[in-house]
C-alpha cells in the first residue's frame, strides 16, 4: 500500500512539474517580442552613441577611426543578429 501511494505521489508532482514548464513557456514567449523590440531600440541608441564617437574621432584627426568604426559597426551587427538567432532557435 505504502508503495502505490508514493508513486501516486511522483505521479502527481510529475504532472504539477509538466505544468509549470508548459506556463514558464508560454510566458517566456508572450515577453519574447516586448524584448526584442526593447533590444532593437538599446541598439539603435548605442548606434547613435557610436556615430557620434566615430564623427567627433574623424573631426579630430584620430588615426584609430577606422578601427572604432567597425567597433562600434560590428557591435550592432552582432546584437542584431543574436536576437535573429534565438528567435529562430525557439521558433518564435
């Protein structure tokens, strides 16, 4: 007897367990595109915080521009295209 009930127990806590991975799911993708959007405009201002490094670096002169261009360039580049990749990788 003592044995059926424990694996009634497991059973139930299983399922209760299934449950909570099914509602962490769903809320994790209902806020997947808030934080996207919220991603895309971090970047744009840091896009914008970047141009104007770059411009105030080639107005004076800086021989390192080229390389604080594609920096800053490449750093954008990148943050779109993590947020490309895990949208694929969870199929959202």
């Amino acid at each position: 007897m003592t044995l059926v009930m424990i694996l009634l127990f497991v059973t139930v806590q299983a399922q209760d367990g299934n449950a909570g991975i099914q509602d962490a799911n769903q809320k994790v993708r209902s806020y997947f595109n808030s934080g996207t959007q919220l991603m895309y405009a971090v970047g744009a201002i840091l896009g914008l915080i970047g141009a104007i490094k770059v411009y105030s670096k080639w107005n004076a002169g800086d021989h390192d521009t080229g390389k604080v261009a594609a920096a800053w360039f490449g750093s954008c580049v990148f943050l779109v295209v993590v947020v490309t990749v895990i949208k694929a990788f969870f199929g959202i």
